[in-house]
C-alpha cells in the first residue's frame, strides 16, 4: 500500500481518547477468531508496510511484533475496518499458536447458563446450516494443526507429513468405491465421511480453505450457466 493509501486509510479509523483502535484477529483459512489486540497508529502502518501484524502493549506501553520472540507470526491477508470505523478486522496466515498460552486462539473460556441455550449448540447450528458441520470441522482441524495435541489422530496424520496424508486420501478414495460398488450406503456413508475428513486435512496441510474450493466450483457453475 503506498503512503497515500495508508494516510487515506488511517484517516477512516475512529482512534480512541489514548490514540488506539482494537484489532480483532482472524485464521483467513479456519475463519476461527484468534485474538484480539490493539493498534495505534504507527502499529498500523508498520503492520501494512511489513505484511505482519504489529500491536500497542498498554500494559508495557510499547509497540509488539507478533511472533517476534515465539516465531508464531501471522501474516495479514486482508485488513478491514468496520462500518463504524472504530474497530479492525485482520484476516492472516498463523504460524502456530496465537495466544501466549500456546493455544491456536485466545478465546478459548466458554460461558456457561446463557439464557436461552438449552437446546445443543451443534444441533441447533446444523439445523440453521446444513453444511455447518464443515466450517466446525475446518476449525478443529486448524487447531490440531497448530497445537499437535498428544495422542490425536491429526497430530498423527501432520506429524507424518503429506505423503501419508496423501496416502490416507487414496486408501478412502478407494473404499468409498468398494461401498458404492458394493451398494452399501450404510458403508458409503462412512466411507465417505473418512475421505471428507483427510481432503480436509490435506487442504489445512497446504494452506487451502474450503472458502477456495467453494469459490472454484461456483466459478465453474457459473460458467456452465453460460454456455448452456
């Protein structure tokens, strides 16, 4: 961005009475909301002159590199702010875990006894989105990939790199056709909730969103729209 824009973009932001604005912090490929910090305005351009995120420390009042001592940098992707212009939203690539805790996001306490709330949360999302069980799972998957947790399956699989993750995909991709030929959809079923499941993997292991892939077979819907 040149020096131009950014004056023409810091001129939007509502900064507060101590000159900052809050950043909200999140995985580009996951969605997941990972922290949540400020900036002032010289963090704000030094986080798009260097395409990484830089905040204001209250507490130690200095400016932070993100990741400058852990190496769990992010790179931004997109920064945007609100229709208010009192509050970003940072899109970015997170190399390892965003809280100083070691967790792949900060926000990780749950409040409990929401009025209202009864009813299973899961339940009541796959009933809003039938494909809500997905970005939940991208999401899991996203903090396996950072966090490697002792004994899971997808630690196993990053672990072991993608040769074996490769090699997963073919063995489902493989009984996926055994149950179809088999006409047993009680096994195709399972089978393939196996393959979605390493496809999901092997996208998070190359940096891919199913946002991408969403947005690939739209264009190619779109396209056969046209010529038909």
């Amino acid at each position: 961005m040149s020096a131009g824009k950014r004056i023409e973009a810091a001129a939007e932001i509502k900064w507060n009475e101590a000159g900052l604005v809050p950043a909200i912090v999140q995985d580009v490929i996951s969605k997941e909301v990972l922290m949540m910090a400020y900036m002032n305005q010289e963090s704000f351009e030094r986080s798009v002159e260097t395409g990484e995120t830089w905040f204001w420390s209250r507490s130690r009042g200095e400016l932070w590199h993100k990741g400058a001592t852990s190496g769990h940098t992010q790179r931004i992707v997109t920064m945007h702010y609100d229709c208010d212009g009192d509050t970003l939203l940072v899109r970015v690539e997170q190399h390892g875990p965003a809280c100083h805790t070691g967790t792949y996001s900060c926000f990780t306490g749950e409040v409990q006894g929401i009025a209202g709330t009864e009813a299973d949360a899961s339940s009541f999302q796959q009933s809003a989105d039938r494909f809500a069980m997905l970005n939940q799972l991208e999401a899991t998957i996203a903090q396996r990939y950072v966090e490697r947790p002792d004994g899971a399956y997808t630690t196993y699989l990053f672990e072991k790199g993608v040769d074996k993750i490769l090699k997963k995909v073919g063995e489902e991709t493989a009984e996926v056709i055994i149950a179809a030929k088999n006409k047993d959809n009680d096994e195709l079923r399972c089978e393939t909730s196996d393959l979605l499941f390493h496809l999901m993997v092997l996208l998070r292991e190359r940096g891919l969103s199913l946002d991408e892939v969403m947005a690939e077979l739209d264009r190619r819907h779109n396209k056969s729209k046209q010529s038909s």
